[in-house]
C-alpha cells in the first residue's frame, strides 16, 4: 500500500492516543493540558476529513497492522460507513473539548487531567473500531472503550459513582465476553476469516454450506454481545451511568459509547452477515421487531422522569434503536435511514445533554419541575433544547425527520405496517417527553427560591464555553435536515 494512504489511517486513529499522552504530561499546567486537548481533536478531524474524497470516489483505505493467526489480524479498512461515524466523533470532539473547559473548571471538578486523558484515549478508540477491518480489531477496540470509559462513569469517587460504574463495566464486559468471544469462535469456524466483506453489503462472508443454525447462534451472540447499543434487556446499564459528569454523559450517549455499540452491530448486519443471508434466515425482519419494543418501551419510561438526564437516558435507548431497525429492514431506504441516524442523533443528543449540563452548573437544577422560568435567564440554552428536540420529534426540516423518512419508506418498502405505526407511536411519545421541558422553561410556575431572581445566567466566561458549543450543535442538528446530502451520499457509495 502506499506510504501516504498508510501514514493517513495511523494518523488519524493514533493522534487522539498521542493527544492522550500530552495531556498526561501536562497535568500540572491546566491552560496547556486543554490547549493539548483542543488541538488534538482538531487534528484528528482534519486528517479525517482529509481521507473523504477518496471515500466519496468509491475508494476505500486498507492497512494491516500485524497477523496473529491465519484469518485472524489486526487489520484497519476505512470506507463511507466507517467515515461518516469517524467524521462525526472527531468533529464533535471538538466542541466537547471546549464544552469540557467550562463544565469542569466551572465545577471545580476534582482529576481533571484523568478525565481529558480517558476522554481522548475513548475517542481515539472509538476511531479504532470506525476504522477496523475485521471484527477480532473491531472487538478490540469496543473493549478498549469500555476499560477507559469506566474512570469517567466512576469520575466522583463516591458510593453512587462506583456502584454506577461497577453496574456499567459488569454490563458491558460480560455481555462481551459472554456473547461476542463464542461469535466470533463460530464466525472463524465457518468462514476460516474474521475479516468484513468489502465488495458490498449483499454477500457477507458466510460460505454458500454454511450451517444455518451456526449462523442464527453467532447472528444473536453478536446483536446481544454489543451491549453498548443499549437493546433491552441489556440497556440498564446506561442510565445508571448518568451518575458520571455531563460531558461523560454527553461522550456516552452521542459520541462514542453506544455509537460504537449500534455501529459495531451495523457493521457486523452488513459486513459479515449480509443482507441476503439476513433475509433468507428472516433474522432482519425478527430484528426490526425485537428492537421495535426498545422503542416504545424506552420512551414510555422516558415519560415517567422528571430528572432531565434520566430522561435523556431512556430517549437515547430508544432512538438508538432507529439505526438498527433501519439496517434490518434491508432495504436501501431503511438502511439509508438508520445509517444517517449515527450522525443526526449524534448532534441533537449531544446538545441536549450540552443543554442538561450547562443548566447545572449555572443554577445546580437537574429536575424539569424546578425548572420553570430559565428560558428567561438561559434563552440560548432553552433555544438549543428546543432546536435539538424537533430533531429527535422528526419535525419536517431537522435531522430526524430524515432519519424518519427513510425509515418510513423502508417500512412501505417491505409493507409493513407495524413499523410504521411504531415509528408514528415513537414520534407522539417523543414529543411527549420533550416539548414539556421546554413548555415549562418558559411558561412553567417559577419555584419559590426563583422568585425575584433576575438577570441572564448565560453572561459568565466559564458558562459561555458551554453555551456557544451547544449552539452549534443545535443549528448543525438544523442544517443536516435542510442539507443532508453528504451524509447521504457517503451511505449510498457505501450501500451500491
């Protein structure tokens, strides 16, 4: 392979690593540790995106790094699937890493150099499954940000920190080792290889003989063993994991965690499975069914909270479901539709936790019942909220409606209409749990402690670093509904 292709796949998934170790060795001059963190995102960005017009040419990128056993290597293959998430991680790097400056120097949050060390080491791990060409480096790196995800859940040290984190690492390492090692056992036995297909998404790499019940086993080792995604009944982790800091919060829910968990089964649907074997087994219309109850389920518990990360927490459950119900309908809309949803519920949930956490640290309110009035003294944050919540709704013009509309037309694809209605019910439960967050922002009774306080929250240094990160990310969640066409136009290189 050329030196140049090579130099760009090591750089772009080593500089969060190299980030990492300059942070570490920063510790004690707090300006440059997050001077080294800001920077090292950029640069992971830009040499990502320095990768995509060969990406959009139908190019792809392929290294292997080392051969442990014949079938088995440590082996990075980009193309638009892996892109488009790398894209969207390293660029909302970038913004949490300012979003971070504020939030923790605003708290005077205790181990900070920790926190922006696994925080860079997550993403650069994240990147490594974006990139991984083959499901032994794909399990890699997935257990790679389960380890370095774990001193950010437990971040507070405290009795609720630890027995969130010890519910979070028990979760996903036993799922993962439980479930995914004996799949990939199976996988390697019937195919002699580990690695993707990387001719399509019909074919996998399932030989023509192949035992079908093998197949089925190893098919639902893998949907159960990515437990990142959040299907229940393995979800619980997630929001109990909420314990940790907002931008953790933030991290886990749009950037890197369960993105890589809905990814890593994506990929694993389409690269190894492959839609004809899916559809002559009737795996992807069971999956479709079984991640249809995640959704509806996890939004009706979303409406019971009043604590505003708790119900954030139960939304991303549900709407994380979207892209792999969009994937297993097979169909080219579905999966244009659930593949898009990587990235349109990345930007909105991110604000929305971005909203969550700035509207801690400038008045310490976590329950919406305590929160009427604050659109008055945090009108950009509510503003945001609302932005980021017609997009998770699917209102005409915002990323989810997108999202939704493929996946609507998937569903006509296949003539099913219990999709659709599910689809139309989430919808209703959506804006059901969040329009009254923002009703009660600015129409809500003002709590008796409130009363008489006047004046914008929003005016101070530290908060502003999390305000203007928000405010991105809400007008972006926008854009990407009116302008959707590089996203899709990664998916269909990818998909044809």
């Amino acid at each position: 392979m050329d030196t140049i292709i090579t130099s760009k796949i090591l750089l772009a998934s080593a500089l969060p690593m190299l980030t990492a170790l300059l942070v570490m060795f920063s510790g004690k001059k707090p300006n440059l540790r997050e001077v080294w963190s800001l920077a090292g995102a950029l640069l992971t960005f830009l040499s990502v995106l320095s990768l995509l017009p060969h990406i959009l040419a139908g190019g792809s990128y392929e290294y292997t790094l080392a051969t442990l056993y014949p079938g088995v290597n440590i082996k990075f293959h980009l193309d638009g699937l892996g892109i488009m998430f790398a894209g969207t991680a390293s660029f909302l790097w970038i913004l949490a890493g300012f979003y971070c400056i504020g939030y923790m120097r605003g708290l005077e949050e205790h181990a900070q150099t920790r926190f922006y060390v696994c925080y860079a080491v997550s993403v650069g791990a994240a990147m490594g499954a974006a990139f991984a060409g083959n499901l032994f480096t794909l399990y890699l790196f997935y257990e790679i940000v389960s380890i370095f995800t774990y001193p950010l859940v437990a971040h507070h040290q405290d009795g609720e920190g630890y027995a969130g984190a010890r519910k979070y690492i028990v979760y996903l390492m036993f799922t993962s080792k439980a479930f995914l090692l004996p799949a990939m056992i199976i996988i390697y036995m019937q195919c002699g290889t580990l690695d993707f297909c990387y001719t399509g998404v019909v074919s996998g790499i399932f030989p023509e003989g192949a035992n079908k019940t093998l197949v089925v086993v190893s098919y639902l080792l893998c949907l159960f063993g990515f437990a990142k995604a959040g299907i229940m009944p393995f979800h619980n982790w997630l929001p109990s994991a909420m314990v940790a800091p907002t931008p953790v919060s933030a991290l886990l829910h749009a950037v890197v965690v369960v993105k890589v968990g809905v990814f890593s089964i994506c990929r694993v649907m389409l690269s190894v499975f492959g839609v004809q074997m899916l559809q002559d087994l009737s795996l992807g219309m069971f999956t479709a069914y079984f991640v249809s109850f995640t959704i509806i389920t996890a939004s009706i518990i979303a409406l019971s909270k009043s604590n505003l990360k708790a119900r954030l927490a139960y939304s991303t459950i549900s709407q994380l479901s979207y892209i792999i119900l969009g994937v297993a309908m097979l169909t080219p809309n579905s999966i244009t539709g659930g593949l898009v949803h990587i990235a349109n519920h990345a930007f909105s949930k991110i604000t929305l936790f971005f909203c969550a956490g700035a509207i801690f640290v400038a008045c310490g309110k976590k329950d919406i019942k305590e929160m009427g009035g604050l659109g008055y003294r945090m009108p950009i944050t509510m503003i945001a909220f609302g932005l980021a919540s017609l997009s998770m709704i699917g209102v005409p013009g915002s990323a989810g409606f997108v999202t939704k509309w493929f996946l609507a037309l998937g569903a006509m694809d296949i003539g099913s209409i219990g999709i659709l209605v599910v689809l139309l019910a989430s919808s209703l439960l959506n804006a059901g749990y969040f329009v009254p967050v923002f009703l009660t922002a600015f129409f809500g009774k003002v709590a008796p402690a409130d009363k008489g306080l006047s004046g914008s929250l929003e005016n101070k240094p530290l908060i502003m670093f999390m305000v203007v990160p928000l405010l991105i990310t809400s007008i972006i969640s926008i854009i990407l509904g009116i302008y959707p066409d590089l996203f899709l136009s990664i998916i269909h290189v990818m998909i044809n």
